[in-house]
C-alpha cells in the first residue's frame, strides 16, 4: 500500500516538471524586467545625451551671436582674415565636445535680389546668366529661379502677416528652389558657394565673393582679372568699396555700380555640432546682424 504522503510516480514526475516550468517563468519574468529596465536605464542616457548635446550646440550659436557683435563693435569691415572665420575643431566640453564655424553670407550671389515687390528683376536675372556661364550652366536656368523667387515673396506680400515680409520668405536654401523652378537639384547644389538665398536684398562683400561673383556684378571684368584682385585682397582686404573700385581695370572703373558692392555683412551663418554619448546634434542658424545688437536668430534648424 502507498504511503498517504507519498505520490505515485507519474504524479511526482508532473510535480517535478511543474515546479520546472514555473522557476522558468519565473527567471523568464525576472530577464524581462531587467532587461526592460536595462532599456529604460538606456532611453533616459540617450535623452540625456541628448539634451546635453542640444543645449551645448545652442550655447556655441549663442557664442557665434556674441562673436558677431564684439566684431561689429571693433571694426565694420569684414574680411576673410578675421580671426571668426577660422573653424573651431572638436574641443572637449564636460563629457562631451562640440565644434562650430561661422560662415559669411554675402560674398555670394543673393537670389532674393532676382525680384523686387514681388516681380522680377531683370537686371539682376542678367548678372545671375554671367554666373551660370561661369560654370557652364544654361542661363535660361536664372529666369525660371527669378519667377520662382518672385513668385514666393508675391504671396508672402500678400498674406494677412505681410508685416515684416521680407523676413518671412519661405525659401532657404538651393535645394527648396530647385524643387520649385523645376531644375536639377545636384548641380545647382553645386552653386553653394556662389549663391545664397536671403531673407532681403543684400549687395555682394567684395572681401568674401569668389571670381565667378565678381564677374558677374561686374559687367565686363574677366577671369584673370577676377583673379587678380583676389590675390590682392589676400594680404590687404578691401576696405571700403571705393578701395575695391579703384582697383578694378581703368575701363571699369566708372561702370562699376557701386551700389551692387560692400565691404560690411549683416548675414552668416552658424554652424554648431556637438557630441555626447550616442547623441549627435548639427544646428544651423541663419543669424542678421545690426550696429550695437545681438544678432537675431532669423532661422534655426536641425542639420
């Protein structure tokens, strides 16, 4: 007979199997938790390098804002030996870095200057067609981005928040006009270093444009001596624009429209990007730039 406190052996093998099935879910539950925890724990390290990384890449735009004015306030002429042109590498911030440069705006051609209160300007499709030939692009290219440009500020004009217009410009950048004058996307990007698209009308900083610019804002001037004054200004910078006229070619000099040149900026670029942990943050901020202010931020997005 069996004992009372004893189980058959196929009773005791269910138990056994029983007591099996429940330690595994038991470690089961115990390996989800941890390892549900071990995600939480890693979500809020990466929102925290996150805000570390957001917040050091706002604070390097701050310090470009900053650089500006101190500039502005010790010299209104800009100039590529200005020591605020030089990138600052990688430097260790905390635990982190961070990296930045400052990047002049009108020393290219502005694509806000082909209309004027919404129409287009041809006199200045004129001189982006001597750009695009420059680099062997068709020229037709510059009417299709003129009508583009004009047709966007028109309706911004035309809007209930007219008010500060110029400002409001939706278009920012080669790519967006490319999309809306129906061109090729990859070479106009190509065109970056020479055009720019600003919020407002802008002469041209005879201290920063490259050849092709100069050639273009000035009807006549040829390559070798577009050339030549850049060679010029790089051990003695332009400046006023009379400095820079009076060094263009004797049959220029009383054509050159003075108007169409400076040596002072108001529009730059800052670029900021920062690392912490897995985090990774590039800022792009559009800054505009007045006597005795703070650059104001006219845009700012992620890169």
């Amino acid at each position: 007979m069996n004992s009372p406190t004893s189980l058959p052996g196929k009773q005791q093998g269910i138990a056994v199997v029983t007591a099996i099935l429940i330690a595994a879910m038991v470690a089961s539950l115990a390996f989800a938790l941890t390892a549900r925890e071990r995600q939480w724990l890693n979500q809020m390290e990466n929102r925290n390098d996150l805000s570390a990384a957001q917040a050091v890449a706002f604070a390097a735009v701050d310090l470009a804002r900053l650089t500006l004015r101190d500039d502005m306030r010790n010299t209104q002429v800009d100039h590529l030996l200005e020591t605020w042109t030089v990138p600052v590498p990688p430097i260790n911030v905390d635990e982190g870095r961070v990296s930045g440069r400052l990047i002049e705006l009108q020393g290219r051609f502005n694509l806000f200057n082909l209309q004027s209160g919404g129409k287009v300007s041809e006199a200045n499709v004129v001189v982006l067609q001597r750009l695009l030939a420059t680099r062997g692009l068709p020229t037709e290219w510059a009417g299709k981005m003129a009508l583009a440009v004009a047709k966007q500020a028109a309706l911004i004009q035309s809007s209930s928040t007219a008010n500060k217009a110029s400002k409001l410009l939706p278009l920012v950048n080669l790519a967006e006009l490319s999309d809306l004058a129906g061109l090729d996307a990859g070479k106009l990007a190509a065109l970056e270093p020479l055009l720019v698209m600003l919020p407002e009308a802008t002469a041209v900083n005879v201290n920063f444009a490259l050849p092709e610019v100069l050639m273009a804002v000035t009807p006549g001037l040829s390559s070798g001596e577009a050339d030549q004054l850049l060679s010029r200004r790089a051990s003695a910078y332009f400046k006023s624009v009379g400095d820079f006229t009076g060094a263009l070619p004797e049959r220029l000099r009383n054509t050159a429209v003075s108007s169409a040149y400076t040596v002072e900026s108001q529009y730059f670029l800052s670029e900021a990007q920062s690392w912490f942990g897995r985090a990774q943050v590039r800022l792009q901020a559009l800054l505009y730039r007045q006597r005795n202010k703070i650059p104001e931020i006219v845009w700012m997005r992620r890169g």
